[in-house]
C-alpha cells in the first residue's frame, strides 16, 4: 500500500517541482482557497495558540495574521516540493546567507557545531549552508511514515551533501563521528512539544510555561560543541535571509537550560517581528501552563 500511495503521489509532486516559480505561487494561492475556506485545515489550532500568545490583538488583527499565515504556509509546502528539482543556483539565490564568515569562523575553531532552529519562515532550503562549510551536514528529523517518501526526503536533500538523521540515531553517529575525528554541522529544529516526562524542562515561551526540547544543549555540552541559531527571515514572496548567530562558543561554562533558553528568545524576537511566518497549525501549547 505505501508503495502504491508513492507511485501514485509523485509524478504530481514532480510536475510541481518543474513549475515556474511564478506558476508555482499561482498554484499555491488556489490551494490556499482549498485549505483555508474549504477545508479549514487546523484552523482550530490556529485560532487557539493566537489567542493565546496574543491575547492583548483585537479579532480583526488574528485574523489578519491567520489569512496571511495559510498563504505562507501553502507557499512553503509548495517550496518544499520545489526542493526536489531547484538547481543550487537558483537556491543560492533565493535562500542567502547574511553572514557566511561566520560560519568559516566557527568552522576554524575546529569543534563541531550544532545549529538550532525554529519552525519559522522557511528551514528546508536552509541546506545551501553546505556550500558555506565544509564540515559534514546533517539535519536531524523524525522519519516519514511512509518508507518511500522518506527515502525520497532523505535523496533530495543529500543532493546538496545534507544527511537526515533520525533523533533516535543522532546521539551515536554524532558521538561516532567524534571518535574518528569528523567534524559535523548538525541542524536541530527544538521549538515543538515533546513528551512528556518528569525530568522534561519546563520554560517561558512566548508569554507561556511550556515543556522544551533540550537535545540540541545536552549534546554540545557533552561532545564540547558550539551551538548556534539560523535567524531565517522572509524577505517577499520565495525569497529569504538566514543569519547565523552564536549562542556559545564554550557551551559547558553556561548552566543547564540557558541555552535552550536563549535559542527560545530569538525565536520570540521574531514571532514578534512578523507572526505570520511561524508554524501555528503545530500543537505548541498543547500542555500550557499560564505563568502565575
């Protein structure tokens, strides 16, 4: 059945790959019809976090922010499939890295690095980063259900010399790359719920107590590692600006969860800026506890 599902799903993801970007957006605004007026696809959950990290808007700005949110995010899965065919110009074009010294920087200091991300603007162009740096690229996702397209996510985005991990294997082929000497730039997006459990951390995000990865932190402080943030912004329709910024150099003089922290705060900052661009149809607040 998986593979049938496959078979019958990707010649549409291919077209759609191979459309002009301007045919490409056209579509996308079509699916907007379908997901957002149709379909209302999460717009429950879309509803409740803004109301709830934005308590002071009035209806008319969540609204606003919603409508604006569907279309970047119909924009966004269709930029994904885009992945499958875009060449590395036009992906350096459209994705840029501000500050690209900074990653030759980080690289002399001869420790592997651990960038985090959020789930804002855009993350799955972000593999141009590997034609900055010559350490291994690695992103650490969670594996598709489907064995097919997982194999077909982890194919594309080795095309620009990036390898999926999955978060169960992340800590052993890390540690293992160590051992031999392979120096690694490892992708982490940490902002989503975890499971729950008693030694989980809780922090303050956007106004809100909220359990938070801590994966990213625990492992540079075990293999002595530097850890960043990708500030991704999106500048006009197709078309974003990544900034690297150094959290830690040394990360085991800062105490346990202050980089977590830190990595939530710029987050915020630009949930703030522009809060369309985050990923609201995720259960984020799913656990929330309003700080008393």
């Amino acid at each position: 059945m998986q593979f049938l599902v496959y078979i019958l799903v990707y010649p549409f993801l291919w077209f759609i790959s191979i459309l002009p970007f301007r045919v490409l957006y056209l579509f996308s605004d079509g699916i907007y019809v379908l997901i957002y007026h149709i379909i209302g696809y999460r717009k429950k959950t879309v509803n409740e976090n803004l109301r709830l990290v934005f308590p002071n808007k009035s209806d008319t700005e969540i609204t606003q922010i919603r409508k604006k949110f569907y279309h970047h995010l119909c924009d966004m899965f269709l930029e994904m499939t885009k992945t499958m065919s875009i060449s590395k110009k036009a992906l350096e074009k459209r994705f840029k890295i501000l500050n690209p010294e900074e990653l030759k920087r980080l690289e002399s200091l001869n420790k592997s690095i651990i960038l985090m991300y959020g789930h804002y603007a855009s993350w799955e162009w972000s593999i141009v980063i590997q034609n900055h740096i010559n350490f291994s690229g690695y992103g650490v996702y969670k594996k598709l259900a489907n064995k097919y397209f997982d194999k077909l996510a982890r194919d594309i985005r080795s095309k620009y010399k990036t390898t999926l991990i999955s978060t169960k294997e992340t800590v052993s082929i890390i540690d293992d790359n160590e051992k031999k000497g392979i120096k690694s730039i490892t992708a982490f997006i940490s902002d989503q719920s975890p499971r729950i459990t008693n030694e989980v951390y809780w922090s303050n995000f956007m106004g809100i107590k909220v359990p938070c990865f801590t994966g990213a932190e625990r492992l540079a402080k075990k293999l002595d590692f530097t850890i960043a943030y990708l500030k991704v912004n999106k500048i006009k329709r197709g078309f974003y600006e990544a900034e690297v910024i150094v959290l830690a150099e040394n990360s085991l003089e800062y105490p346990d969860y202050k980089l977590t922290d830190l990595f939530l705060r710029e987050v915020e900052k630009q949930i703030y800026e522009a809060p369309e661009y985050y990923f609201w149809t995720h259960k984020r607040w799913k656990h929330a506890q309003k700080e008393s």
